[in-house]
C-alpha cells in the first residue's frame, strides 16, 4: 500500500516534472550567464503548438519537438537581442516575450484545436531520462569545466570576466538561446507527449513555475531535478490527498518552500545565491 | 463653405443609408468567458453562433472571447455600438453586468446563460446534460470491472453536482455496488490539472471515467491506461475511437436559433422576457448521447452493453444497451415519459431528497447540493 | 561619436524629458507600424484598424472612461513600484500585494460591525495595511538575511493567488452564489461611488492621484525623500552621509506594498463588489505596473501618464476583439510588440545628437569635438536596472 503510494507519486512526479526540469535547466544557464528570461512560457507555448503542428503533418512527433527546439531557440533570441546588445530591461523584455508566444501562438493555433495526434510519443519518455542525465551533465560543465567557469563568470563578474578576455555577449547571448531551445522542447513535450493535442494556453503557466524551481533549486542543475521533481509530485498530490488537504494549501506549499529555501541559504552565500550580476546588463569596452 | 456644407450633407444622406440598410438585418452579438480554442464550453457555443448565422435569414455576428467578469459592461457597450441588437452572455459571471446593462439598454435584448436573473428585456437559458450523465452512468456501472467508477469535476457547484449526481443514479441502476469517486480541480480548464486527477483516481483502482474540463485530456489519460471513458461537450471519440463509449454533446444553435427566430418574427420583444427561460434537455435536441454527433454509443462497446443483463421496475429484464435506448427514447420523447430525478430518492447519508413519485423542479436542480448514494470524495457545502 | 554633417552624436548622461518622450513616442509608432502587418494579415488595413482603435478609446464618451478605470490600479500599483525602485528594491510582488489588499477589503466589509460611513476607509485602512503586510515579509528578507527580493516577491504573488483561491473555495465562499466561487456581494455601504454615467470609482482614482503627488513631494522636498534617493543612487555613500540603509529601504518598501494593497481595495470596492478568482480580481495589473514604473523612469508624477499610456494598451485591446473581431490573443501579439520597440530604444536616450560647427569640408575623419574615451562605459549606466 504504502510502496504503492510512493510509486504512484513518483511516476507522476517525473510526468509533471519532465517539461519543469527542461525548461529550468534552460533557465539556470541563462540566468546563470546573468541575462533573466522571464519569457519562458511564450517560449514553451510556442514549443508546444509548433512541436504539435509538425508532429501532426509529418507524422514524427520526435521531428515536432526539434522544431520546437528551433523555435524557442529563435524565440529567445528576441530576448537575447534586446537585453544583451542593446542591454535593455530584462525583466520587460521577459515580460514582452511571454506575452508575444502567448499571442501568437494562440493566433497560429486557431483552428489546431479539437484535432487528435496519431503519433505520440509516451509520457515518461528519454524526455524524461535525458532531462536527468541532461542535469548532470549540465551540472558538471557549470562546476567542472571551464566553460562553466566562463558561464558563471559572465554572470557573477562580467567586467572581471571581460578583463580576461571572455566575450561576454557572445556568452551570454548563447546561454539565453540555449534556454530557449529548453524551453521550446518543454513546451513541445506537452503537445506531442504529456497530452498530445493543442489547445490554446495549453502550458497553463508551466513557464511561471519553471523560473520558480530556479530559485528553488539555488541556479543548480542537479537540485532542479528535485526541484522539479518535488513541485510535480505535489502537483499531483494536491488531487490523490484531496480528501483530506485543500488542494491550495498542497499546491502554495512549493512557493512558500522557496522563500525558505532562499532565507535558509542566503547567508552561505557562495556560489548558493542568485548569481550577482543577473539582470544586469552589461557594456563592454567598446561600442 | 459651400463645400463643407456639400460634405456634411453627403455624409449625413451616406450614414442615413447605411443604417437603413442595416435595419434589414439583426445583428447579435457574444460574449464568451473563454477562449474559442478551448474545445469546450465556449467552442461549442461558437459552434452554435455559427450555425445560427447560416439558419436565420438576415443575422449577422459578432463575437468577443475571453471576456473577464467585470468587463462584460464595457463590451456590452462596444457591441451596441456595433448594432447588436441581441446579446448573448455565456458565463454565470456575467449575471450581474447584462442586468445593469439591460436596464441601461431598454432598446435592445439580452439572453444570459446558466443564470437565474429576468428582466423585461433580459431572458436566460441553459442546456442541460443531467439526463445524458445518466444514460452515461448506466453505461459505466455495466462497465467498471473493479466497482470504482470515477469523475473529474470542475467545480464542486449546484451544476456539476447535479451532473454527478445524476450519473451516480444511472451507475446505481444497473450496478448498485459501484462506487462513484470524485476529483475536484477547480477549473473549467486546465488540462494538467484534468491530467493528474485522472491518474490520481486509476490510482486508486477506478476504471471507467466521466468528466467536466473543457479538454479532451480525461479521454486522454484513461485510453493510454485502455480505460473506458465518456466524451464531454465536444466529439472527443476521434482522440480515442475504441476507448471513448459515449459522452454528451451540445447543440447551443437549437436554442439560438429558436431565440433569434423569435426576435426577428417579433415574438421577443423588449417588454416580454421576464420569464422566458430556456431549459432545453434532450427531448428539445439541445443535447445529445454519445462522443460524436449521430453515435449514442460506440461500436467498439454496443456488444459489451448488449451482454449485461438488468432488471427493471417498468422494463423488465433487458440489457444495459437496451435499456440506454429505452430510456433515451422516453427522455426524447416531447412528454419526457422518465427523469432520472424522481423519487424516491435518498442522498448518500440516507435523507430522503425527493419523495416517492415527485419530479424534481428545475428550480431544484438549480439549487442542488446533495450527494447521490454511491458518490465518495469530498462534497463542498453538503447538507 | 559619430558625426552626421553639421550633427554630432554623443553620449548623455542624463537624458532631458522632452528626448525621452521623443524617443518613446517614435519607439511607438514603430510598434504600431510592425503591428500594421498583423492587422493586414486579417485583412484589415492598418490605417482602417488603428482609426477604429483610436475611436473605440479616445474618440467615444462611453469608452474612454474605461480607459480611466483600467489606469486606475495601475497607477496605483505603479507609483507604489516607482517608490520601491527608486529605493533600490525590485518589488515584482505588486500583483500578491494588490490581492491582499482586496482580500481585506473583503474581508472588513463582510465581516466587520462598522457603521456605514466608516467601512470603505476601513477598507482603505485595512487594504493598505495587508499589501504593507504582504511585502513586509520580503523586505526583512532581504535586509535582515540578504534574500533577492526579485524572487522572494515573485513567489509571494504565487501564495497570495492560492490564499484567495482558498478562501473563495473554501471559508468565504457565498451563500447566494449557487455554490460558484465567490463570496457573498459586499453590502451596498462598501461600494465606492462611481462618476456619473461611467464605471470609474473615482475615489480610488483621487488617492492614486494624491499619492503620485504626495510621493513626488516626499522624494523631492522631504529628509526621507533624500534619503531614498541617495540610498537608490549610491548605497555605499548614504551609509557615510548617515542613513539608515534598513529604515528608509522599509518605509519606502511599505509604501510600495500598501499602494498595491489600495488598488486591491479599489477593484473589489469599485469594481466586483465581492471577492472572486485571482485572475478576475487583477488583470494581471500588478505585473503591468512593473512596466509602468519602468516607463515612468523613477518619477511618480509621470506615472499618472504611463499608467494611463497602459490604460489606453488595454482599452486599446478591447476595439481589437470587438469591433475589428480579432482573436484575443493578437492583443497580446500588440502589447509584446509594442513593449519590445519601448525597451529597445532604450539605448537611444542615452545618446543625445547635438549641432556643432561644421569644420572643413570633407574633414568627417577627424572629429573636431573632445573626443570622449569610449572604453569606460560608465556614462550610459543610467537605466533603473543598471545602477545597482
């Protein structure tokens, strides 16, 4: 019975957990790089509608969510674009873009709506798996390699990364659209795996929750996993238990979780806080 | 001058002949709380505006979607200006602003959906599925292997309540020991949420499914288990053609095109609306049983249903398909020879809610808050 | 520097109202121009949609009140953020704060035993008092254990949206609603009184108004005033000129939090008159005023013109899907252009183009003016985001 119960969760938890952990992982590279991207749920819906169109007219839904790949990649380089070189205000500029996917991924998706998938992919998937192995991999380039080094250094001391001769911009502007690849597949995921269809605003503030899970996993890759894992399982948790828990209660517990994850850690500070020059844009030498 | 005076008139005749020709057509207008793309509640509805625009000579459209609450005045406003002379509001939460707009609007009519507020210009209408859940669960209780049928409802209001309630009696008739176990989202859509209800309730052992979200997800989610389940508003066989066994659809164009014909003959007026209120079920052909239009039940399933036997009061011994023909027939038939809310019927903590021979009202159904015997999982505001 | 005959282009460090507004408005019209093709891939010619849009708001007695009202909260939550911007806290938490201040707005004028003419400023008083509460929380995070304010208010709005969805499901929800979502109508002495003939519940509009002017007195001609300043301009100077970094960041802070709170006040009292879903209650006005703030450039009084700048966005939305009879959603594709045009002339201002002496023909590779050393780049970090 009890075994039943954790087993239960837990597949529910790496289902609901699989497109949080993409697009967190995009995401804490990113904003480890120092650019915010408040834009990842225009970038997910995008994902999921073009990830759903393609999978639907070619038949091969794992070519659906490559193209959502593209197009979170080309969606976040808008972002990538405004608050890099023109070093303009990230947090608006997350805004617009979450507002621009949202609209014209409902404009391109009219009439999308109401049409089954044939070729679906299952829902705990390699999506699934690669999003764990993709964690650590990701978690070892950022602290073992020196590509991680210059990620984080982008984004913790850009001028003294810039003094020894990394490029900044071109870092940063990489790191923003590879969470937007993220995103893009996160979003496509729900299309073509979790519930294979369209429906307008279907990521249902999916987007929102990944940034929280950043936070939450203290801009580590590894940790998003639980992260992602521990807001999929409450998720789900909030209807098994709803007998007896009010389903608010279940589902606000993950936020509140996060600011006491944020106080309990933000007097170690090293390498455990947001990264200090996120969202700060920044000007090199020339231009 | 004189051009100006030239200008001013030519406009003045221009306008005057737009608006007579105009007066030619009746133009109504609609309010929609969600998105047309939802599949559910607010496509059908859209469904319906379209099919009226083609069936009534002379109407024209006008549509806005994802109108919140406190703006349904202000949209009033802009489509009155647009010439509606009819406007439909499709969500109980726009009860309140068409009343303040109808009495500000004495000229132009008002029709709002699923509320319980009149004004001379004002009517409300609604259709209904209670009679279709009930035909569903005598489906599921022949169906469900492990006595456990489940329901993922939206939101726990008289509405839906009535919905579960009446599936729950249908479940009963033919398998008195099933259970009915019930998940709340507290949304009309959110297909993540739908999502992990479903697994919530396979999880504990339930294998035939019914629903109210504005998605095909619960369809979804328990074809992927080879779980049996009930279409909800819209055709969802086609997202799982050998696991969907029926559902409930709508046809919003019956009452809209019967309202809207009424106008144009100068039936409805301005004055007489206080107590016009639709309330249109399967013998009015607002509704109907099944997952596609025209299929009560799914072939993959009619020979399932036709090997479980029942005794009935007033049949006899049939089968649970028979029976569902039986019962649809009566409920279409214009005298509605059987109702699945007459009495005698106990709620689930034994009360007796509706005596032996009485019918339900529909002022009753509108207001229920029991439970129906066999329902378990929390209940909000139970009596 | 870049010359352009008789024109030179240089950098400015202090870019001057009038080039601000310049800019803006051209970053507009580009927007509207971009969007041109949207409006034309419905078929609709840009100058046929943008005359309707203009009529729809503006140009019509019944519709450019509403314009008003949707500029309400967001002034209100707008000039709360300026407030908190300009004291170097990135409040994202407006919208939690705004819903806290409607939650007890809802709550005094339900269950409080007060005389009539006493409930709306109690709600007031007690609307203020909960959006201060809400970002109360926050700003000891932050100055007590050097918690980012950014995320800790983020997740704040998330716990604010579950708290009212659970009292509306749960402990308040209405009798008389037929079991819908809602908490019973607040009675009549709690409804703010409206302009004759429009929906604007003008009372609310009086204090967002008094407030912009109040705040741009207090920043201006006030010792807390200079202090918010010069704490935002220079945190490690104010700690030498004597300020109190933690008084003045939670004053400050408190204000921002409980003019959000009296936009929740407003929106129940003005515009519900109960209490219902999150989503209902705010339009998302909390995070609109965050652009709001930033358009506004640190100055509360300009506030009053960015909010209704967005008010007009809003409105403007509202001609799309009504009378133009456009998906909904295209006014999301609008409001995203027009925002990313906003933020990407940014840049712009903080360069200013100034007529020099024209030097010897065809001389344009030597520039006469001191040349200024490109490489430091510290005369363009102006931007609110860029100075922290």
């Amino acid at each position: 019975m009890i075994t039943e119960w954790i087993l239960d969760t837990l597949i529910r938890a790496l289902a609901v957990g699989t497109p949080l952990l993409w697009a967190a992982l995009g995401e804490i590279y990113a904003e480890r790089s120092g650019v915010i991207n408040l834009g990842v749920e225009g970038m997910m819906i995008l994902g999921a509608f073009f990830a759903f169109a393609v999978a639907h007219t070619s038949g091969n839904p794992a070519l659906g969510l490559l193209v959502a790949g593209v197009v979170g990649g080309a969606s976040a380089l808008l972002h990538a674009f405004l608050s890099v070189t023109l070093r303009a205000n990230q947090y608006v500029s997350g805004l617009a873009l979450a507002m621009f996917g949202l609209g014209l991924a409902g404009v391109l998706g009219r009439g999308w709506e109401g049409i089954p998938l044939l070729n679906t992919l299952p829902e705990i998937s390699g999506l699934t798996y690669l999003g764990v192995v993709l964690a650590v991999v990701l978690w070892f380039v950022l602290y073992h390699t020196r590509l991680g080094l210059v990620i984080r250094s982008t984004g913790e001391a850009p001028a003294a990364a810039d003094a020894l001769g990394v490029n900044v911009a071109r870092v940063r502007y990489l790191a923003v659209v590879f969470g937007g690849i993220l995103a893009g597949i996160a979003g496509g995921f729900f299309s073509v795996a979790y519930r294979p269809s369209w429906t307008e605003g279907m990521t249902g503030g999916t987007g929102w929750i990944a940034i929280a899970i950043v936070i939450f996993a203290g801009w580590d890759p590894l940790r998003a996993v639980w992260g992602a894992l521990l807001f999929g399982a409450l998720y789900y948790l909030s209807f098994r238990l709803q007998t007896w828990i009010a389903p608010e209660a279940l589902r606000m517990l993950p936020f509140a979780f996060t600011i006491v994850a944020l106080a309990a850690t933000s007097r170690r500070r090293r390498g455990e806080g947001a990264p200090e020059a996120l969202g700060l844009p920044y000007a090199s030498g020339e231009k | 001058m004189r051009w100006l005076t030239l200008a001013a008139v030519l406009i003045l005749v221009g306008s005057l002949a737009v608006t007579g020709g105009a007066q030619q057509k009746l133009k109504a207008g609609f309010i929609y709380v969600g998105p047309i793309g939802d599949y559910g509640w607010t496509h059908a509805h859209d469904q319906g505006r379209k099919i009226a625009e083609k069936m009534v000579s002379g109407l024209e459209t006008l549509y806005v979607e994802s109108v919140p609450e406190a703006q349904a005045e202000p949209f009033i406003d802009k489509l009155i200006q647009q010439g509606a002379r009819v406007i439909f509001t499709t969500s109980f939460g726009f009860m309140d602003g068409t009343l303040a707009a109808a009495k500000r609007y004495p000229n132009q009519i008002f029709a709002h959906a699923s509320g319980f507020k009149r004004a001379p210009n004002m009517a409300t209408y609604m259709a209904d599925f209670y009679q279709v859940y009930y035909l569903n669960g005598l489906m599921a209780g022949a169906l469900t292997k492990s006595n456990k049928v489940g329901y993922v409802g939206a939101f726990p209001i008289p509405e839906v309540k009535r919905h579960i309630g009446a599936f729950a009696l249908g479940v009963r008739a033919v398998n008195p020991r099933a259970t009915v176990h019930v998940r709340w989202i507290f949304e009309w859509f959110k297909p993540s949420a739908a999502k992990e209800a479903t697994e919530a309730l396979i999880a504990e052992g339930v294998d035939v499914f019914a629903f109210t979200e504005d998605s095909p997800t619960v369809v979804q989610v328990a074809a992927k288990r080879g779980l049996p389940s009930f279409s909800h508003y819209s055709p969802m066989q086609k997202f799982a053609p050998n696991h969907v066994v029926s559902g409930q659809l709508v046809h919003w164009e019956k009452i809209y095109v019967d309202f809207l014909s009424k106008v144009v003959a100068g039936k409805y007026t301005t004055e007489n609306l206080q107590n016009v209120d639709y309330w249109w079920l399967l013998a009015e052909g607002a509704v109907e049983v099944g997952g596609d239009f025209g299929v009560p039940v799914s072939p993959a399933w009619k020979s399932k249903l036709q090997a479980v036997q029942v005794t009935t009061l007033d049949l006899g011994r049939l089968s649970v398909h028979d029976l569902v023909m039986k019962r649809l027939a009566q409920m279409t038939d214009p005298k509605v020879t059987f109702d699945p809310f007459t009495g005698p019927i106990r709620d689930r903590k034994g009360k007796l809610v509706v005596p032996a021979g009485k019918r339900m009202t529909v002022g009753e159904l509108n207001t229920m808050e029991w439970a129906a015997p066999g329902i378990v999982g929390p209940w909000p505001k139970e009596p | 520097m870049r010359r352009l005959g008789p024109w030179q282009i240089d950098r400015d460090p202090a870019p001057r109202g009038w080039w601000v507004l310049v800019v803006s408005l051209g970053a507009i019209a580009s927007a509207f121009l971009a969007a041109g093709a949207l409006f034309w891939a419905f078929g609709i010619g840009p100058a046929r949609a943008y005359s309707t849009i203009f009529l729809g708001t503006l140009g019509d007695a019944r519709a450019a009140p509403e314009v008003l009202r949707q500029a309400i909260p967001l002034l209100l939550c707008g000039v709360g953020l300026v407030m908190a911007f300009r004291a170097q806290f990135w409040n994202i938490g407006a919208e939690g704060q705004l819903l806290a201040g409607a939650v007890a707005a809802a709550g005094v004028a339900l269950f409080a035993p007060l005389p009539a003419p006493l409930v709306v400023p109690a709600m007031f008083a007690a609307g203020f008092a909960a959006g201060a509460l809400w970002g109360l929380l926050p700003t000891l995070l932050r100055l007590k254990l050097d918690v980012n304010e950014v995320l800790s208010t983020l997740m704040m709005n998330y716990i604010a949206l579950f708290f009212v969805e659970w009292l509306i499901h749960g402990p308040w929800k209405g009798q008389e609603q037929r079991g819908f979502a809602y908490t019973d109508t607040l009675p009549p002495a709690a409804w703010l009184p409206l302009l004759p003939g429009t929906r604007v519940h003008w009372v609310t509009l009086a204090l967002g108004l008094a407030l912009a002017g109040g705040l741009a007195f207090l920043l201006a001609r006030t010792k807390l005033g200079f202090e918010i300043r010069v704490l935002g301009q220079n945190p490690t100077a104010s700690r030498y000129a004597g300020i109190n970094p933690l008084r003045t960041t939670l004053v400050a802070m408190l204000i921002s939090a409980g003019a959000a709170g009296l936009a929740g006040v407003g929106e129940v009292a003005g515009i519900h008159h109960r209490l219902l879903a999150p989503d209902q209650i705010s339009l998302g006005y909390g995070y609109a005023a965050i652009i709001v703030a930033w358009l506004a450039r640190g100055s509360p009084l300009a506030a009053v013109l960015t909010a209704l700048f967005l008010g007009l966005i809003f409105s403007s939305g509202d001609v799309m899907k009504v009378t133009l009879q456009m998906p909904f959603r295209v006014t999301d594709i609008f409001n995203g252009l027009i925002l990313f045009f906003l933020i990407g002339s940014e840049r712009l201002l903080t360069y200013r183009l100034r007529r020099v002496p024209r030097p010897a023909p065809h001389a344009t590779a030597v520039s006469p003016g001191p040349e200024r050393q490109t490489g430091a780049g510290i005369p363009e970090e102006t931007g609110v985001a860029e100075s922290k």
